[in-house]
C-alpha cells in the first residue's frame, strides 16, 4: 500500500462527499483522514488516503472525477503524513514559542510551500491569496510571500499562517517586555512597550520636560502634542514604542523617557524624549540600542533620525552606537540615515522579525 495526499472540490450538497468516498472505495483506496476547508467555488476536501501499490496518480484522478470531485491534486505522501492536522500545528506552535526566528521554516511546514521569502515594506502589498501564491502581513512591520507549484491555498490555509504569523509576532513582544536597566550612576529603571493605557504617564512626562527638550523632539515648536498625537505614537501601525520608568522613594512610578520606532517603507525613524533630571546618564543611549536592536530584527534596511544641529548630546548619543551613518543638513536641520544589514529580503526565512 502506498500514502497519497488527495485534494479536490466537491460541491457543497448532501451526499456529494459520499459518492466521492464512495468511488475510492471501489478501488481499494482507504481514507485515513480527511479535512473539509470551504470556499466560494464549494468544499476542497483534503484526504491523506492508503491505496493499492497498482494504483497510478492517473487511476487516483479518475476514481476522484467519477465520483463526481473537480480541481483534483494528487501527491505521494509520507508517513508523516499520518498525524493530524490540529497535532501539526499544536507542534509548530510550540516551536515558535521557543524560537520565534523560525516562523519561515514553520509555515512551509504547514503549508508544504516551496519558498517562503520576507519583504521589508507591506504599504501597498495586496494581502490574501492568488492561486498558489499568498502574501501575509507581518504584525512587526513588512509582508510574508509563499509560493508553491500546486495545489492553490484556500482561506482556510490563509487564515492558519496569519495565526501562526500572529503568534510569533507576539512571543517577540513579550520577548521584549519589561527589562530592568541599571544605568552607570547605579540608577534603575525599567522599559517595556507602550501602550494606551500610558497616556496620562506620558502627557505628564510631556509637560514635566523643559521646553527646549519639546523642541528638541518635535522640531516644529515646544508645545504639548495634542492627545491623539501621543495615542499614535503610543501604538504605532508599524514600529515599537518604549516608556521607561522609575520609582520615587515613596513608590510612585513615573514615566521618564520615551522612545519611538515609527515604521515606513523599509526605513524606520527614530526619535527620543527623555525627562531633563534623567538627561547626561545614558537613559537615551540605553533606549536607542534597543530600538537599533529591534529595527534590525524586523529587517529594516536604515535608521532617520532628525535632529537640531546644536543638540549635541543627541548627536554625542548617536556616535555612541558606533556604526556607520551619513548626515545631510537643511539650515539647522540635520538628517541622519544609519544603515542596518538587511537580514531577510528575498531569502529562505530563518530569523523571523
């Protein structure tokens, strides 16, 4: 007896699944399990079946169109074949869960796609499916592509990798949730992501810093950002929002730096606040790796910074990183690109992002 995966489309009407079992049946063909995925055009139904040695991928074809199946798609299987689809992918998820980097190798084990590649910009990528084709967004900036030669993925199959796309961009967030840093004066403080509930921490960080560290952050002026501007940088479409914290002698915790990692194309700009009393004590240099960190993670191919020409502890701070970069300079406005290795783009997917 020989494993061989069978899919085809069978119209959604009673009986119809059983005239098709039926007709393998006929020839020796045992139906060891099989999964019903619903589309526009009807039922795809997906058996792994054990059928005689004598029979052919041809004779398998016949048997699926004389009981009355369409689109049929016949492939050997292997004996890993034989556990279920909800053990598979408990499996891959539970790999994730510890390596999150492997969310490339993880979908084509699900889908059985032939290549799976990442793509650094997601604006204007049409997500879904196309035939045997389908782009995923990437929860962490950026779009999944998988290719395979047959059979076309179905909206079941679809709704599976988003999920598992989901799963690994969450174990990376929390992967990156609160930290304790100790800063050189023996300071502590801690960083996590932001989030919405941080609004009124961080307007009071806002009006608590001087209007010259406004100014510096913003640019354009030193007033206080409107409320539905910090809840956009609070929780960005694409990118990463850091708050660090500290603790007064009374247990009070105040927010007392912000850093933000706004996502656009393949690039990603970057941009500090940090409180006047924490300023000079390498909160802001902390900060900045860590963005630096998760921009080459997810793949981003530079940094942009904008930043004042007389902010030199700004500067001093990006000369600290230690890596490459180029400024051009409009009057007082500098603009620093720092670029990242890219990681990913048009490659098999080991690391994830």
């Amino acid at each position: 007896m020989t494993l061989w995966r069978i899919r085809a489309t069978v119209d959604d009407r009673p009986g119809y699944l059983s005239v098709l079992t039926a007709s393998l049946a006929l020839r020796g063909v045992n139906i060891l399990t099989v999964q019903v995925q619903p589309t526009e055009q009807g039922a795809v139904d997906d058996f792994l079946v054990d059928a005689p040695d004598a029979l052919d991928e041809a004779e398998l074809v016949a048997a699926v169109e004389r009981g009355r199946g369409r689109d049929c798609w016949v492939a050997r299987s292997e004996a890993r074949g034989l556990a279920d689809q909800p053990t598979r992918v408990l499996g891959l998820a539970n790999r994730l869960v510890r390596d999150p980097d492997a969310t490339g190798e993880a979908l084509r084990a699900l889908l059985g796609a032939d290549s799976v590649s990442w793509r650094p910009a997601s604006v204007g990528v049409d997500r879904g499916i196309a035939g045997a084709s389908m782009t995923l967004a990437d929860p962490a900036g950026g779009s999944f592509a998988l290719r395979r030669a047959a059979p076309a993925f179905t909206p079941a199959e679809y709704a599976r990798a988003q999920a598992l796309v989901e799963l690994a961009a969450t174990v990376v967030r929390r992967a990156a949730e609160q930290v304790t840093l100790v800063l050189p004066d023996g300071a502590e403080v801690a960083v996590r992501p932001a989030c919405a509930d941080d609004l009124p921490g961080v307007r009071e960080l806002h009006e608590l810093c001087s209007p010259r560290s406004r100014h510096r952050r913003y640019l354009g002026g030193a007033a206080l950002p409107r409320p539905d501007r910090l809840r956009r940088l609070l929780e960005p479409s694409r990118g990463l929002t850091l708050i660090a914290t500290a603790t007064d002698d009374g247990g009070a915790e105040s927010v007392v730096a912000l850093a933000n990692l706004l996502g656009e194309g393949d690039e990603a700009e970057v941009a500090l606040l940090v409180r006047d009393d924490w300023q000079r004590r390498g909160l802001g240099s902390a900060l900045l790796r860590r963005l630096v960190k998760h921009a080459d993670d997810a793949g981003y191919a530079a940094l942009v910074l904008h930043v004042q020409a007389e902010n030199t502890p700004m500067l001093r701070t990006l000369r600290r990183l230690g890596r490459p970069d180029s400024t051009d300079r409009d009057g007082p406005l500098l603009t620093v690109t720092v670029p990242l290795i890219p990681q990913r783009e048009g490659s098999l997917l080991t690391p994830r992002g």
